[in-house]
C-alpha cells in the first residue's frame, strides 16, 4: 500500500502544541535526546486520495522526571520480590502494571513515604495493589487519555498545565475510594469467625474439631464449607447415613488433597497442623478420630485436634526435624 507521509505538513509529524507531553502526568517535558521517548501511533487526519491508505505516525511522549522516578522505584520493587514478576510473566508487563498502579497513587497526591512503604512492602501488599490500582492508573496516563480519542485526535490532545492535570475527577474519585480500600484492608485485625450451626450451639469442625478460624473480613466466605462423611471413613463407627456438618479451611484443602474425607485427609490436616513440610512423606500410618464421630457432647476445640492425643506424632516430627523440644508436648 503506498503511503505519502512526505507529503504531510511538517507540523504533523509532531503533537500541534509544538510540545512533548509526559506520558504519564501529561506535563511538557524537554524531548529525550536519545531514543527513548514512548511513541504514541496516530492516524494522520484528513481525505486520502483512493487506495491510499492514511499515513500512520509516531508522536514521540517523554517522561518528566518526578514519573521517571516513580518507574524507577516500581523497577526496584520489581527486583526485591521476583515472585510478583514471576506470577505476571513478563517483566515489561508487570513493570508497565506496577508503574500504573503507582501513577494512580501519585495522581491522587499519595506521596509521603510512610504510606506508600505501607502499601508496597511486602509480596502481598503488592499484590493488593496491583488488584487495585493498575487498571485505574494505566488510564490516569495522559497516553491513555490521547488514545480514548480516535488516532486522528491524538496530536490534538494538548499537554497538562500541572502534573495530572487530565485526570478526570470521576476516575480520582475510583482511584482514592481504591486506595482507601487498601489502607483500611491494612489495619484490619483478623477476628475469630466460629463454625457455623443450625441451631448456633457450639460446634467445630468435623476433622480437627476446632471451634473458630481467625478471618480477615473478605475471606470470612471461604473459612467453612459444608460437608459429609462416611463415620466409618473418619475414624468412627460404621452407620448407615453420612453425618453432616462443617470443616474448616485446613481441612477443606487437606480433603482436597486427600481426594476426598477419610484418614488421609486428617493425616494431611495434621501433618499442616504440626507443620511438617509436605517433602517427609513417613507417619502416614497413623490412625485419627475425626471430632463429629466423638461422643455426643464432646466441646469443640479451642485448637486444632485436641482431641487427639498427639503427642506420638509431635515425637516423630520433631525426630524428624531434628528439634528437642523444651517442654514435652
Ligand atoms: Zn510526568
Ligand atoms: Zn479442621
């Protein structure tokens, strides 16, 4: 397809403010003299003669140098927790998310270094706020808001009188309600959600027996499943109906594990609950009672399986581990 860009007015080939715009907070910057400014593709505007196709440009968008820094700084993140990177695939994708979800943090004015630290010093700290801020961020860069227009809008879009100045106050709006949402998520305490009953008298759980799982409040959905068992799979009596009731989340993913209720599952729910690590594969003989097949009125139990005697188990993991414990279990 031929294409005439040569016949073009000068003018075009660069943004029609005669300026470079910050890519991400929209401020004229100084164009880089090297070749790393972003280039943002427009459409050259106007009637194309038949069978020509309209030219497509590269404007070239700089980076001031508060938002360099801010790019820097998600680099350096990216560096101290590869697990982040790793989970995303790419490093350029994970950099152009964290730097994202950064820019919505500055957007809104979240600069002080004690916040921001709060919200970024740890793999799950970043992983809220890439949840977050990385969609809402990508669009507070002025990139975004010269594309939402057609192509052949873009070297219209003029730079931003101050940093952000584009950004729109619906989408501050989305960005601070997020943040809030993360900061509030930060100082919550997990509380204890007991096993739920149908008539709200003391339960547990029906393998370990325990009574209440501490629970941040967006996972309080997932502490307790609803479950059946065979009595005689879990250690009890053999009958002829299943028993009803709840496990709680070690369980759930031990019975997971186990493909399905039975002694495996509560050797699995033991071995996690005395943290052993799943690579010693011995004890797998042991035999456990699954606290629904207790006698009737046997409590619930303040910590995992104490109504297990265990303390032959914690003897051979801690041979195992090499420990020597101080106080006999
Ligand atoms: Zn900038
Ligand atoms: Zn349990």
């Amino acid at each position: 397809m031929p294409t005439y860009a040569h016949t073009l007015p000068k003018a075009w080939l660069r943004f029609r403010s005669g300026t470079i715009p910050c890519g991400a907070c929209g401020i004229v910057v100084v164009e880089p003299v090297d070749n790393s400014a972003e280039k943002l593709t427009a459409v050259a505007p106007g009637k194309m003669p038949d069978g020509y196709a309209p030219p497509v440009l590269d404007l070239p968008v700089g980076l001031c140098s508060a938002c360099n820094g801010i790019e820097q700084s998600a680099h350096g993140l990216l560096l101290a927790f590869p697990n982040i990177r790793a989970s995303i695939g790419s490093h350029d994708i994970a950099l152009h998310r964290l730097t994202s979800a950064m820019y919505g943090l500055d957007a809104i004015g979240v600069r002080d270094a004690a916040t921001i630290d709060r919200l970024t010093e740890g793999q799950r700290e970043l992983r809220r706020l890439l949840d977050a801020l990385a969609v809402l961020g990508g669009m507070a860069r002025w990139t975004t808001t010269a594309r939402t227009g057609m192509f052949e809008k873009i070297a219209d879009t003029p730079p931003s009188s101050q940093r952000w100045g584009h950004v729109s106050e619906d989408l501050r709006q989305e960005i601070r309600s997020a943040v809030a949402g993360l900061l509030a998520r930060r100082v919550e305490r997990p509380r204890l959600i007991l096993a739920p009953s149908e008539d709200g008298s003391p339960t547990g759980c029906m393998l370990c027996g325990v009574e209440g799982v501490e629970a941040l409040r967006e996972d309080v959905p997932n502490v307790w499943t609803l479950m059946s068992a065979d009595p005689a799979a879990i250690g009890g009596h053999p009958a002829p109906d299943t028993i009803d009731g709840v496990v709680c989340s070690r369980c759930d993913r031990a019975i997971d594990a186990a493909h399905g209720v039975g002694q495996s599952a509560m050797t699995l729910s033991v071995r996690d609950f005395l943290g052993l690590p799943t690579h010693l594969r011995s004890l797998e003989h042991i035999s456990l009672i699954g606290w629904a097949v207790m006698p009737k009125g046997t409590p619930p139990n303040a910590k995992p399986w104490e109504h297990a005697d265990l303390s032959d188990i914690r003897h051979s993991v801690n041979a195992l581990l090499g420990y020597r414990p101080l106080v006999s279990a």
